[in-house]
C-alpha cells in the first residue's frame, strides 16, 4: 500500500471531520482511560505534563484533575481548533520530528492512544522517543500507551483484508497487516473520502529496545488501564519510562 504521497497519511488522516466520527466512541471513553492513564503516569500534584499527540484534548481534563500544568501539543489543526473550543489551556501546534520545547522542560511526557510508529522508517519512528527523551527533566516520566500486538493480531484475524461496511457508522473499512508483518494498514471509504492509517505495531521487544536506545529507563509495563501485570495478550500495552537522573539535562 504505501507511495511516497502516503507516507504521510497522518498529516491528512488526522485532519478531516470524518476523523471524529471513525473515533466517536473515544468521547466517551475518555472518562475512563483518562484517570486511569493519568494515574499510571505517576506523577505528584504540579508537575508540567505535555499531552502529546493531544488531539481534541479529550484526556486533558483527567490530567488536570491530578493538579497537572498540561501544555497540549498536535499537528492537526482541526483537532487543536477542536480542543480551543471545549477546553480551555495551553496548546501548541507541532510535529513529533522536531518538538518546539527546550530540552528538559517537562515532569511528564503523556503519550496516550497508540500515538507512535506513525513514520514509515524505524529512525523516524525512533526519533519521535528521543524527541521525548529530550524535553523530560532527568528524572521525568513518558507514559506510552500503546496496543496489544497479539490481541490486535487476533482481533484483525476474522475479517484480514477483507471490506466490512460498517452501515450505521456510514463507511467501508478494511484492515490488513503489511506484507512483512509489521504494520497495520486500516483503509476507510466514507462517501468521496478515503483514509489509510499506516501504524508500525512494535513486539514489546521492540518497544523496550526503542525506549532504551532513547535513553530511557523502563520503571513499569502495564497489560491495562488498571495497572495490571502487562501480558502478552494484553489489548493495551502500558509503558511507564523514566530518564535518568544521572542524564545530562
Ligand atoms: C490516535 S490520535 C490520539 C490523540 C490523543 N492522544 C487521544 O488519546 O485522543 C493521534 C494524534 O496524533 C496526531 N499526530 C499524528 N502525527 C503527528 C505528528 N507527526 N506530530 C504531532 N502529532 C501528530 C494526530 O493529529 C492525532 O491527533
């Protein structure tokens, strides 16, 4: 599936009303993975946490809530003019390559929602961890939300490659693994539109190999919102990460 004009499927994906409506059940599930992913994220009252990829900002309020300074942060326009609209704060407009933050500014780095290996190419994908490495304080926290490789496997199992018209959401959706087993590529055809999410779904080697090479420390893996033991067929695999109090700033 991939060209060069959609490797960047995440400028375009992610900027398009439709996007609220393939992710509508988020809103209300926000109420939920909120206080529970702002408190794996571990951090006392005060701390300066950056939501980054923010979205619309529908987590925002939970991290508040804990008595965090929340600086939100995205690339899509109609998401931060979403997020101006329903909730008040910092908000700034960004692309993961190159983060407009000084080094060591943050308590905290929320990155929630299966918000990394968006880029085609690992050092890009690698880059985006090192960007949060950089802006953490030593001794700062990345929480890292991701999916479940296995539990992702098995549910895309069933319908693998094949168009599902979902009628009453109002689109087709097909969902597919790359031919080398890396990616998940999920096609959705809404009336004229067409979206192609391209997301690297790393083995949780992977991911600990990655947030190593970044220069963080893994403190905890989560298998669910609850904090539970992190299992191999977890839906959700949590990652809590911290940089070095010995790293230089
Ligand atoms: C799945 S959403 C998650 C948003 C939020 N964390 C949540 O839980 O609702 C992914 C977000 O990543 C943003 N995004 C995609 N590529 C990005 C990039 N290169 N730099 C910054 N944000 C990006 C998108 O605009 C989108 O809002």
């Amino acid at each position: 599936m991939p060209n060069n004009a959609a490797k960047d499927w995440f400028v375009h994906d992610f900027d398009h009303p439709a996007y609220f409506d393939h992710y509508r059940d988020k809103e209300g599930d926000a109420a939920h993975e909120g206080p529970a992913l702002a408190a794996l994220l571990g951090l006392r009252e005060g701390s300066r946490v950056l939501d980054l990829p923010c979205g619309w900002g529908r987590l925002r309020p939970a991290l508040e809530a804990c008595g965090h300074q929340v600086i939100s942060g995205d690339l899509s326009a109609l998401n931060l003019h979403r997020h101006r609209i329903e909730f008040l704060g910092d908000l700034v407009r960004l692309d993961f390559r190159a983060l407009p933050f000084r080094a060591a500014c943050a308590d905290g780095v929320f990155c929630a929602f299966t918000s990394w290996g968006y880029f085609a190419t690992d050092a890009e994908n690698q880059f985006q961890l090192q960007e949060f490495a950089r802006v953490l304080k030593p001794g700062g926290t990345l929480l890292l939300d991701l999916c479940g490789r296995e539990a992702l496997k098995r549910s895309v199992a069933f319908d693998n490659g094949r168009w599902v018209h979902l009628k009453q959401l109002g689109y087709r959706e097909r969902v597919r693994w790359s031919p080398d087993g890396r990616r998940i590529w999920t096609e959705r055809k809404q009336g004229r539109f067409a979206f192609r999410h391209d997301i690297w779904i790393p083995t949780d080697l992977e991911v600990r190999e990655s947030l190593a090479a970044a220069g963080l420390e893994l403190e905890a893996a989560f298998g669910g919102l609850h904090g539970g033991a992190w299992t191999l067929d977890a839906e959700r695999w949590i990652y809590r990460a911290i940089k070095p109090l010995s790293s230089r700033a």
